[in-house]
C-alpha cells in the first residue's frame, strides 16, 4: 500500500491517532496477548509454542523438598575415600572416616565396600550397615550415641 492513502496519514496530528484518551494504545496492556487470549486467539501459538501452558502441572510433596537437601553419599564413593585413606595409613587397621565433617548426611548402600571402615553419620540405610558390616566395619551413628 503506497504511504499516501493510508488511514495514519489522516490522523497524524490528532494527538492519539483515533485511540480515545492520551496514553491508550501505548504500552503492552493494549496488545490483547501476554497471557490474555491463550484459550481463545492465541491457541495456535499455545499449540505450537507452549504445548504443556494448560493442565494438571502435578504436585511436589514438602516431604521431598525436603529430602532433596539432604547431602548423601554411596558406598562405592565411601570405598574411594577409604582407599586413599589407606594409601596415607597403614593397612590391617580399621580405617575411620567420619562423614559428618565432610558434609555428609546419610550412607546409602549402592555399590560395594571391600576394607573394614569405622563410619561416623547421622543416618544410613539397612543396605549400607548390612554391606559395611559383612567387610568387617561399623558404623557409628547420632541415634546409636544418645540412646
């Protein structure tokens, strides 16, 4: 379309243009789309853009909040750290690894521990005592102590 005949070319002078008051027309309120016409205008661009905008988005429980926090650490790991333990001490004794000043917060029992280890640890799992205590260690928890 040439510039002379379009419709803006009338109004220009006008202020607003043909909008009604100052300031309508003006800022991202008037362009009808951030979050306004989705079900409706813009459901082709949902389809296409944000397939999942609409249903059941789940529900995360606070109790796994709440696990997520906790710092764990697998016997396949806790071998790692006692082989280099070793490597600076003799061998034949227990090694003594206490995994509270290192951060961690519970022993889980994924992977296998060959060297007899004295663990200090807040809380473990039945897995891990069993394997720990099948190579000749133990594990000394905060529950053990106060009882």
């Amino acid at each position: 379309m040439p510039h002379k005949i379009r419709k803006i070319r009338k109004k220009r002078g006008s202020r607003t243009c043909g909008y009604g008051r100052v300031g309508q027309h003006r800022k991202s309120g008037s362009k009808g789309e951030r979050r306004a016409g989705r079900h409706k205008h813009l459901w082709s661009w949902v389809l296409r853009y944000e397939p999942n905008y609409f249903g059941y988005k789940g529900f995360v429980s606070p109790k796994q909040k709440k696990m997520k926090n906790i710092k764990c650490i697998n016997l396949k790991e806790l071998q790692e750290i006692a082989l280099k333990v070793t490597a600076k001490t003799g061998e034949g004794e227990k090694i003594f690894i206490d995994l509270e000043t290192m951060g961690y917060m519970k022993l889980l029992g994924e992977g296998k521990i060959t060297l007899p280890v004295i663990v200090k640890v807040p809380s473990y799992t039945k897995e891990a005592l069993r394997k720990i205590k099948e190579a000749g260690g133990e594990i000394l928890s905060v529950k053990e102590t106060a009882q």
